[in-house]
C-alpha cells in the first residue's frame, strides 16, 4: 500500500527540464538519458517508485536557506529571519516519466552553534544545494568549506552538486566587480524568479540517478536468469532467449 500523498498536479515532469545557462551547469544533457527513458516506459523502474531520496540544503546563516525551501514547498516568503535551529525537512513528491518519485529537502542551519547537530543529518544525501548570498562575498567563499564538510558524509562519486545564489533581488552587481561566479551557480531569488524551475531539476537528475543505479543493480542479475549450479563455467548466470527491449538503445 503506498502511504504517501498522492503527486500534485504541478509537480508533474514529462521531460528533462534545461539548466539554467549551458555555461554554469555542471550536468549538461538536455535530455533523460535514453535507458531511463525506456526503463520508464517499460516500468522496469524497481523501487525507485517507493524510495524517498535526501537533499540536503546547505550554507552560511541567513543566506535564504529556509525562505528558497519554503518558496518552492509552500509558495511563501517571510521576510522576518528566524534562524533554523539544527535541521528541519520537507516532503515533495513528483511524477517523473509517469513514475512517483519523493524528495526529502533537508533544511539545515548555518548558524555555527547549530553546526554540529546540523552536520549529523547530513548523511544519505543523494543531491548537495549550496547556497550563498550574491551580495555578500563571504559567503561564497564559505561554499568550499560547507561543501567539503557535507561531502565527508557522502560519496563524491554519486552525490549530485547544485550550487545557488540567493537575493538575486537585491544585487545591483552581484558578489562583487571582477569576482567571477563559480561555474555552476544558479541565480535565484525568493520572489520566485527559477525557484521552480531549479527544484525541477534538482528532482530530474536525482530521479534520473536513482533510475540508472536501479538498472545497473538489476542488470547485474535478472529475473529469468538461469542459475548453473556445479558448472565448471565461471559465468553462472545465463539468460536463457534474453529479449532485447525495443527502445532500448
Ligand atoms: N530580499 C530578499 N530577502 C531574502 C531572500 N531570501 C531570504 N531573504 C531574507 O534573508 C533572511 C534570512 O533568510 P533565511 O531563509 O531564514 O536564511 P537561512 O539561510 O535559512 O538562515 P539559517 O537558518 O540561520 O541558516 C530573512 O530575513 C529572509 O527574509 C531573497 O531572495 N531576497
Ligand atoms: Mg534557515
């Protein structure tokens, strides 16, 4: 029985939704990778359907952390800073290539007497969001060290990164003249302005990976698979009359 709340109607991704600019993306396709595509069509998706995948927001203090989740989740923005004692989360849930897929946005402090107690939850995290304000060089700076200290937690080689420049509103000239941005900042602000548009992408690529890793752990055994017990051949598993699906490339 599926619990959770059923998908809203504007949380529904029929494609890949496009990076911002081409030249500040770290993850350039523009569409799903072919064999997600197919895997979806074909239902071969196993339990990404069922899986809640963790992302985790991190930064300086009052950068925007809260009020970028809260924009996104429950279309707010509170102009009054209450600073996030050690974590806090949403739930959302999305329809991606007709399958049911939840994230879990992590909302975590950036005040540093609530550090210790954030970093515990940062464990798990399928996609990293690091956000800065553009108006204010430190923190950007700061970005280094609150990726590195998230990635202490997690594989580098699967985690996915999106990095955000929050205020957008209130830069004239952002950061500072002749700092350049790093390469895959996504500009927002809370007013609305690609807030959507981002977390789509954030929920895209993070299907997308759950997806592929899916196939790859199914692909190593599937069902139909005959087993060759006392074999002297080292494969043990042949597929006996493995059909090719048609779409898959
Ligand atoms: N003008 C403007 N103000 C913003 C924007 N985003 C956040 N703020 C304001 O910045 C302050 C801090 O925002 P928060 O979202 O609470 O910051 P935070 O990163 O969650 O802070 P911590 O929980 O302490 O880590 C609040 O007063 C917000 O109203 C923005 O895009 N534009
Ligand atoms: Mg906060």
């Amino acid at each position: 029985m599926n619990i959770l709340a059923p998908v809203r109607r504007d949380r529904v991704l029929a494609e890949l939704p496009q990076c911002l600019r081409k030249e500040a993306a770290l993850h350039v396709h523009r569409d799903f990778n072919p064999r997600v595509t197919c895997a979806c069509q074909e239902h071969r998706t196993g339990t990404v359907g069922f899986k809640i995948s963790k992302v985790i927001v991190v930064g300086d203090l009052s950068v925007g952390k809260t009020c970028l989740i809260n924009r996104f989740c429950k279309d707010t923005f509170d102009k009054n800073y209450k600073a996030t004692i050690g974590v806090d989360f949403e739930m959302e849930r999305f329809e991606v290539l007709g399958v049911p897929f939840s994230l879990q946005l992590w909302d975590t402090a950036g005040q540093e007497r609530f550090k210790c107690i954030a970093s515990t939850y940062y464990r798990g995290a399928q996609a990293i969001i690091i956000v800065f304000n553009l108006n204010d060089v430190a923190s950007l700076e700061h970005t280094k060290q609150w990726l590195a200290d998230a990635l202490k937690e997690n594989d580098p080689s699967s985690v996915l990164l999106f990095l955000v420049g929050s205020k957008k509103d209130l830069s004239l000239c952002p950061v500072t003249p002749g700092l350049e941005l790093p390469l895959s900042t996504h500009l927002l602000h809370v007013s609305g302005e690609n807030v959507r548009e981002f977390f789509f992408r954030v929920a895209a690529l993070t299907f997308e990976a759950n997806v592929l890793a899916e196939l790859e752990k199914s692909g190593a055994r599937r069902i139909g698979d005959v087993v060759r017990i006392n074999s002297d051949d080292s494969n043990l598993y042949l597929t006996a009359n493995k059909k090719k699906p048609t779409c898959c490339p």
